[in-house]
C-alpha cells in the first residue's frame, strides 16, 4: 500500500492531469496524499499566475520565467 501511496503523491505533481487522475484515484482521506495533493494545488495555481504574467511587457516575461524556474524546483521537491 505504501508503494501505491508514493505513486500518487508523485504523479499530483505532473501537470494538471496527474493531478486529476490522483484526485479521482487515491483515498483522499490518506493524509500523506492528501497533503501532496494540496501543494500540487497550489503549485499547479502559481503556474497559471505565473502564465498570466508573461502578458506584462518586458519585465513579466523575465518573471514569468522565474516563477517557471521557482515551480519546477519545488515541483521536484515535493516528488522526492
């Protein structure tokens, strides 16, 4: 059961639909999933604020670009 657990916590982080093949599959009351599956959430949020402000010229693109950078970095935290 572990081994299932591991699986799904991983697979929130993997874009929007890992996140939702985790969110119908897994025993959401399973507080080490459940707790992966928030900060995905999250993670998954800032990406699209992160998108929103490539839409600034100049400065969003450069920020955008750092949030990008910040996402994928805590993305692979949160998988290991």
């Amino acid at each position: 059961m572990s081994n299932n657990r591991n699986i799904f916590a991983a697979a929130s982080y993997v874009t929007w639909v890992g996140f939702l093949i985790a969110l119908v599959a897994a025993d959401r009351s399973d507080r080490f999933i459940a707790h992966h599956m928030n900060q995905a959430l999250v993670l998954n949020i800032a990406s699209i604020v992160g998108g929103v402000l490539r839409v600034i010229p100049l400065i969003g693109s450069m920020a955008s670009d750092i949030v990008a950078l910040a996402l994928l970095v805590l993305c692979i935290m949160g998988i290991a």
